[in-house]
C-alpha cells in the first residue's frame, strides 16, 4: 500500500494512514455536515477544497479526529487570498506554511509549545501540520520538481505546528492580543522561509537581549529587506527566559515589536545592487537615492508577530517571512 501511495505521488515520502471511507468518515464527524462543502480554492491548479479532501489528507497524515478542527482552521488560514498559498508553495524560495496553536485547545489536544517545540515527538505537533502540508501536495498539485519550484527547500515542509507556551509567558497570549475570549483557540499561519536560532546566554537586560536579536536580523542576503513593499512579515518565537528578561524590565509585546522595526534596519547603500535588489519592491517612503536611508526589515511594527514558546534554556528564534504573503489568523469553530 505505501508503493502504491508513492507511485501515485501521494506523501511526502514518509509512510502514510491509509485514508479508508470509514476513518475518513470518523475523521469529519465532528462536523456532522455535508463532506462536499468546499472550503476554499487553490489557485495553483484551481483545485476545490471540501472538507473530505481536508479529512483523507488529515487521515493520511497521522491526526485523530480531535485534531481535525485545528486542521480545518489552518486550510481556512492558507486559503485566504492574502495569504497567497500558491506563491507560497512554488516559489524557489522554498517558503512554507507554520501554523501557531493559542487557546485551550493547545493544552487540551496536548499541541506542544514548550521543550522542544519545534522538532519532532509530539504527535499533534507532527501530524496537523503534515495534513496542511498534503493537502497542499496532493489537493493543490504542488509537487516537487513540478509547481514546487523550490531551489533547495526546507525541512520544515514536511510539517510545522506548535503552540504558544501561555502557561511560561509574562504576557497575554497572542488570541487574546487579537480580542478573542480566554475560551477561543485559533491558529495563525504564517508563510515562512526559514527559522533563524538566536543564543543570548549572557546579557540581563531585555534591551540587551533584544539587541542580540535584531544583530542576527541584519545581513544582505536575508530576502525581507527587498519587500517590504509587498507586506513581508516576521514572527520572533522568544524563549520564556528571554521573555523573563524583558517583562522584567518592563518591556511589553508592544514594545519589542518597536524595538525591532526601529533597529533591524540595514544602510540602503549595503543593499543595492547585491542580492535581491533586482526584484526590490520598496515603498514611495524609501528615499533610494540615499546610501544612508535605513531600509526596516517590516514596514510596520504590526507586521512582527510575538509569541513564547520553548522550554529551559537562552535560545529564541525569528522566521523569515517570504515577500508576497501575509499572516493569517482564524478562529477553531468547533472544539472536540
């Protein structure tokens, strides 16, 4: 069965559930509704979405029928005309979809955001986005080597979900930032073009370790500098010891994202004609006949999404938002 599955150019090349009628039946009974309802298009082969195609790609990717409302969401985010999947999916860029988990929901289907959170041995974690990642495969027709235009990729592709660690943040998490009730979970899905550590095992001060942050943000080859024209975005995952660090020194969310857009800026001289220049879209603000114009690497504070998330230790991380995407947020209708 799993030759068969990959003959037909059906996975990701891992082992996948045989998507049999009765758990793909098990897996929208949640929903007690009509499998045909069409979610949503993908514009890259003008494929519909139904909530069964959503269920076969979910069963084949491991979830349990709890996990499903999580899953549904997410396709909801990626369909979102901003989000621009189909650019997303097929750029030589090797952008990918990272689905971010808040509310009960997180704790509930055991969504980990501390220790570890981003790599593999939570099975929610793996699975919810692995389903995302097939359904755009095999519903969207983005295959390797065939829409999927992508240079080298990212082993993210294969899945990325995790949640915030609300219980270890010194801040409201992000869906009640957003003005959704403690009682709500929602995903934000965000089109990423890699994940960017960052070590601060020594500075005390969140200024300081904000410093550090933005010193990892600078550099020519980093695409976001060339695009902000085009509404990229970051999401700076903090550490809780880092976000410790700056709650106690009096640093809100707000803060850290004015902190970012005012010092992740690089001189316009050191980004012309290297890079991505050729394909710069800078707004009419950005005086390109000054060397010294500092170029933000988001247009907006807004466009810096914050969360916490990870377990012990001093390491923070930033995602790279790809140029022609925008964050999407939504609402999990039905909880388990």
């Amino acid at each position: 069965m799993q030759d068969y599955c990959w003959q037909q150019g059906w996975t990701d090349g891992l082992p996948v559930v045989p998507a049999t009628e009765d758990l793909v039946r098990r897996m929208m009974h949640v929903y007690g509704e009509d499998p045909g309802r069409v979610l949503g298009v993908i514009p890259s082969g003008i494929a519909r979405v139904t909530l069964e195609k959503v269920a076969i790609n979910a069963v084949m990717a491991g979830c349990r029928p709890e996990h499903f409302p999580v899953v549904v969401a997410a396709v909801e985010a990626v369909l979102q005309d901003e989000f621009n999947l189909a650019g997303v999916s097929s750029t030589t860029g090797g952008a990918t979809p990272v689905v971010i988990v808040n509310g009960p929901i997180a704790e509930k289907l055991e969504i980990n955001g501390d220790v570890a959170c981003f790599g593999p041995g939570f099975r929610a974690n793996a699975t919810i986005g692995r389903a995302l990642r097939l359904l755009i495969r095999n519903v969207g027709g983005l295959i390797p080597g065939e829409m999927d235009k992508a240079t080298l990729a990212s082993p993210e592709r294969y899945t990325f979900c995790f949640a915030e660690n609300e219980e270890r943040s010194p801040w409201e998490p992000r869906h009640l930032e957003l003005g959704y009730s403690p009682n709500s979970s929602i995903v934000t899905v965000a089109g990423i073009r890699g994940v960017y550590p960052v070590m601060e095992t020594t500075v005390p001060t969140g200024a300081e370790v904000l410093t550090t942050i933005v010193g990892t943000m600078t550099g020519v080859g980093i695409s976001n500098y060339y695009q902000i024209g085009t509404g990229t975005q970051i999401v700076l995952v903090i550490c809780p010891e880092h976000a410790a660090d700056m709650a106690g020194s009096g640093l809100t969310k707000a803060d850290v994202r004015e902190f970012i857009f005012q010092n992740a800026r690089m001189p316009l001289g050191q980004l012309k004609g290297v890079a991505h220049y050729g394909n710069r879209n800078w707004p009419s603000w950005i005086d390109e006949n000054d060397p010294d114009e500092r170029v933000p690497i988001v247009a907006s504070p807004d466009d810096i999404v914050v969360v916490v998330a990870g377990g012990d230790g001093r390491h923070s991380a930033w995602l790279a938002g790809w140029g022609v995407t925008r964050i999407v947020t939504k609402e999990i209708g039905l909880t388990p």
